[in-house]
C-alpha cells in the first residue's frame, strides 16, 4: 500500500510556467507552429471541402471525423501561439506589445476558423431523414454525441458565407468592446485603508478583498474606492452594454432565435425547460436567501446591512492560510477523496500550473482554463491568505482535475464541459475541504463558517438566479427600447438584487453601478450554470458521505466530457434533472443548513429564539 501524504511533491511554483508552450513572447517556435498550423488546417480543408459524399456516406464521414479530430487534437485554429499569447494577457492586462502580438493571432485563428468551418456547417445540414443513419453506424459511434449536438444547433445555423460574415464581425461588434471595459476596470487603483492600519494604492482585486474586510472603516474606505472605480467607468459601461446587447439582437433576429438565452441551452446541451425549471424553482424560493440576511444582520447586531457588507464574515474567521499551507490543507482532502485526485493536484504545483498572488495589470478573481486536449491547464488565482482563498483554490482545481480525467478518457471532439454542468466537479471539491476544515472546529468557529458556507450558498444560487432574470429583463427592455440608460440598467439590476436579497439588505448608494463589474452579464445567460451546478453536486457530495465508494461513479460523470447530454449521465446516476421536484430537494439542503445555523446561533444566544 502506497503511504498517503499531505505534501505535494516537486517543487511549489507561484507563478506560471508556460515553457510547455513557448519559452518566451519571441520564441522564434511561435512562427514555426503557425506554419504548421496553417499546413494542417488546410490539408484538411482542401481534402473535404471540394466533395460531398461524406455526407452522405457514413464510413466516409467516420474517416473525416477521425482526420478533424486529429486536427482539433494538435492545433486547431490557433494552437499554442493562441494560448500562450491569451494566458500571457491575463497576468499582464496592459501590456501594449501583447495585445498586439494576440490580436494577430487572433486575426490568423479567425481565418481559419472561417474556412474550416464548412465541415461543421455541412454536416448540420445533413437531412434529417439521414442522421438516424448516421447515428445508429457503428463506425460513428464514438463520434455518435458530437453529431446530436450538430445536429441540434443546426435549425438555428446560416449559410457557409452567413456564418463566416458572423465569424469575422464578432471580434469587433463584441469581444473589443468586452475587453475594453475588463481591460479599464484593470488599470484602475484606488488609495485605501489596509487591515493594520496604513494606507496604500491598490489594484481593484485587492479592494474588492478589503471590501469583507470585518473593519468597518476598511471596508467602508474600500467600498468608497470601488464605487469611484465605478463611476469612473459607467459611461464608458452604458455604451459597452448596449452594443453587444445590440449585437446579441441582430445575431438572434437573424438566426431566427425565439428566445436570448437559448443559444446557450442548445451550446450546453440542456433543454430550455430544464433550465426554466431550475429558475422557477430557485426564485420561487427567494425566501431562504431574505431569511439569511435578516439572519446575518441580527448576528452583526443591526437592522439592515448595507449593500457592499452583505459578504463580510460573520465572527472570527481571522485565521489566516499562506499559501503552502493551503496546498497542503487542500491535498490532504483531495487524497482522502481518491488518490488520483491528488496526484493530478502535486502535478498540477510542480508544473507550475498556478498562478498565485494579485498584482497590478492581472485579471480579478480566479479561473481554470483548457484549450486543446494537448496543451496542459492553468489555473489563476488572487491568492491573500484568507480561508475564502483556500475555497477557491479548491474550486478550481476541481475544474482542473475535471479537465485531466477528461482528457484521460475522451477524444478532442469531447474534451471539455457544458456550461450546464461545469461548476459540479468545481462546487463538490470546494465543499469537501470545508467540511473537513468545519469538522475540527468549536462552536464559535463553527457558527462562523456556517454562516459562510450559507453565504456561499446563497450567492451560487440565490444570486446568480437573479442575475439570470436580470440578464433576461435586460436583453427584453432593451429590445423594446433600443437602447438603455446607465440609470434604467441600475434601476433594473438593483430590483433583482432586492427580490433575492429582501428588506434585511440596503440597496446602498452605488449598488446600482455594479452591473458594470459583473463580467458574466457579457458571456450571456451564463450564471444559471453556477446554480445547477452547486444544486447537483449536493447530491454527489450526499451520495459519497453515505457510500465512498460511490466516488467512482462521481469520477465516472467528471471524466464523460461532451461523450453524453448532461441529462444522460446524470441519469445513470440515479439523478433527473429535468424534475422540477431535484431542485427543490437541493434548495431543501440549503435551508435546513439555515435552520441549524439559526438553532446555534440561538443555543450559543447570540440571537433570541424568535423565529424569522
């Protein structure tokens, strides 16, 4: 039996290490790949795109998957200069030369991907009277999901010279503008009071911790500086918002999309009233997030909390975890769960796959990012020692291992995750270490992480739910309108914010701009995926405490990729997520964790025993 271990082995990197890529942003390898990309890609068009009996010939379309899935494998339209020059954009936002050198890439991708993209387009254009055919040949069968998928996008599909003409507009009519105001927000510096006393300019992730801070003046001084970052840039929003809104609207009209959100259900493979459902479920039950806050505000002893101090802690959460100690926290975890998981993890630090510590010019927040199946992933974190950060690294290096037991199992064609179901394996992870760090503690420390494992639970759910009718009223108001106001977007965005969060929050001064900051409202009805995904992965987590075993089944659903519907692999797991009647068991899990939060909290009189 191998001797298990907390300690990651190799050596711990902080930052980034994308030699697997290229050893520098000059690395004269970068021209060499796009050479050979160039070749690849178009020994691939020019074999298929003059001919059409592979749409007709089942074993012709299997050779021709087989050569595409190759492709996809080892390049695709950008390979590693792509993914280098975006991941280097990422820790050095404003860095002139590296845009640069990306939008070239990006020109070169967009390229192409334009004349490459008949092949997906042709085969959506296979008659229905001919996918069952399809389908059912043996030789196809492991391809056999990646065409339903095609096959389901195809009604909402144009013309090869359509689709091309969206191809090239989106990078201009979209993804400048959503970059220009990420790319503002991260200039921005702010002087504000630290945790000991001083002042300093910091960088807006920085303020954005300062902003829980459980020093009122901390994080009031934060909130100030945040809200002039803000202000500073919602002019600029107002614009940046009502032009992809505008394109949003002329790429629907002309698809002949019935409804804004669903090209996001037919991409993450779920049925729209699958999602419907979830929403309905969620906001019909808005009063477990109201009855926290008023919860929270009778614990930090007033009426009301204001807006931005609805996320500070509840109590002494004061300990504080360095980097190495969280690797270690996090392993130990992730080794009790299954062995494989932490040796993907002591991988993933000896090969420098985090990036750690905020600084100046890197992107806010945290993510886990994957391009091909070929190229390793990468993890950025704002790492400042608070148990919240050990959460995140938990959260996406649940991604992350999700990506490798993928890419143990599948084909390029599968390598990655619906939106749908992608925040499971992320969600299961995070919430098994803070078990384990609830497991040890008294009932002062106790009631503290329950009251933030509950304000985690409501912004997953309760809020992002919000933000998805927000999102929805949005992309209504203004196709009835034709353009929205600064004020009327933050009229709308803080009636939402109010529905979920009830009379116990102020919608304080400023809160009406903080739609600017909300980078998801750009990516388009994507934030019910966090909901789904939390609500599903309490049923895995539930499964597991009752049979470990059943961790073989959970490692079963993170390496399925794209190779089934989320609908299907839930179900062999014993789990309907089209039953109205699943969320509301996992929105049940929800309160009954408010209930116990509020019996301690009575047992320890910290509150009096009137009910909410």
């Amino acid at each position: 039996m191998t001797k298990k271990t907390d300690k990651p082995s190799g050596a711990v990197h902080a930052t980034w290490d994308l030699r697997p890529l290229f050893a520098g942003d000059d690395d004269p390898r970068i021209e060499k790949q796009k050479m050979e990309i160039r070749k690849r890609s178009y020994a691939f068009i020019n074999t298929w795109k003059g001919r059409g009996d592979y749409l007709k010939d089942p074993a012709l379309l299997a050779r021709a998957l087989d050569g595409y899935e190759r492709w996809m494998r080892d390049c695709g339209t950008d390979g590693n200069p792509g993914y280098y020059f975006w991941l280097r954009s990422q820790i050095d936002r404003n860095n002139t030369d590296l845009k640069a050198k990306y939008n070239k890439i990006e020109e070169f991708s967009k390229k192409i991907g334009n004349d490459i993209q008949f092949f997906h387009l042709r085969i959506a254009k296979i008659p229905p009277s001919l996918q069952k055919k399809f389908l059912a040949y043996g030789g196809l069968r492991k391809y056999r999901h990646f065409l339903e998928r095609i096959f389901a996008e195809s009604r909402y599909l144009l013309s090869e010279p359509e689709e091309k003409i969206m191809n090239l507009k989106s990078t201009t009519s979209y993804g400048n503008w959503v970059r220009m105001t990420s790319d503002f927000l991260s200039r921005e510096e702010r002087r504000v009071l630290l945790e000991d006393g001083s002042a300093a300019m910091k960088p807006l992730p920085e303020i954005l911790s300062l902003m829980n801070s459980q020093r009122r003046n901390v994080r009031d001084r934060a909130n100030r500086a945040f809200n002039d970052i803000l202000v500073n840039n919602v002019d600029i929003a107002e614009i940046e918002i009502n032009s992809v809104l505008a394109n949003k609207k002329v790429d629907d009209e002309i698809r002949s999309v019935p409804r804004p959100d669903l090209p996001r259900h037919i991409s993450d493979d779920v049925e729209s009233s699958t999602v419907d459902a979830l929403v309905s479920a969620v906001s019909g039950r808005f009063s477990i997030s109201r009855a926290f806050y008023k919860l929270k505000a009778e614990l930090m002893g007033v009426k009301r909390l204001r807006y931005h101090e609805r996320n500070v802690e509840y109590g002494k959460i004061d300990r504080r975890y360095p980097y190495h100690e969280t690797v270690r926290l996090v392993r130990a975890v992730f080794a009790g769960l299954d062995p494989q998981f932490a040796d993907i993890y002591d991988k993933f630090i000896s090969n420098g796959q985090f990036d750690v510590y905020p600084r100046k010019g890197k992107s806010s927040g945290a993510f886990c990012v994957h391009h091909l199946i070929s190229q390793p992933t990468y993890i950025l974190l704002n790492h400042t020692n608070k148990l919240a950060d050990v959460l995140t690294l938990a959260h996406e290096l649940g991604h992350g291992i999700n990506n490798e037991l993928i890419r143990e199992k599948q084909h390029s064609l599968d390598f990655g995750t619906p939106t749908s179901t992608a925040e499971v394996a992320s969600t299961f992870m995070e919430d098994f270490v803070l078990r384990e760090i609830l497991r040890r503690a008294d009932d002062e420390l106790r009631l503290s992480i329950m009251m933030m494992k509950l304000k985690d639970d409501v912004s997953t759910i309760f809020r992002q739910i919000a933000c998805y009718r927000f999102e929805q009223e949005l992309h209504r108001a203004f196709r009835d309108k034709g353009y929205l106001s600064k004020e009327e977007i933050g009229r709308l965005f803080r009636e939402h914010m109010a529905d979920y969060m009830g009379p116990s929050v102020e919608q304080s001064a400023g809160s009406q701009n903080w739609w600017v900051y909300w980078s998801h409202i750009r990516q388009f009805f994507y934030v019910y995926s966090y909901a789904s995904g939390l609500l599903i992965s309490k049923s895995l987590q539930n499964s597991v405490h009752r049979q470990p075993a059943f961790i073989s089944k959970v490692k079963g659903f993170l390496s399925a990729g794209l190779s089934d519907s989320p609908k299907n692999i839930f179900s062999a797991l014993g789990i309907d997520i089209s039953d109205p009647g699943f969320w509301n068991k996992g929105l049940d899990e929800v309160e009954v964790l408010l209930q116990e939060t509020r019996a301690l909290a009575q047992k320890m009189k910290k509150i009096t025993g009137r009910r909410a």
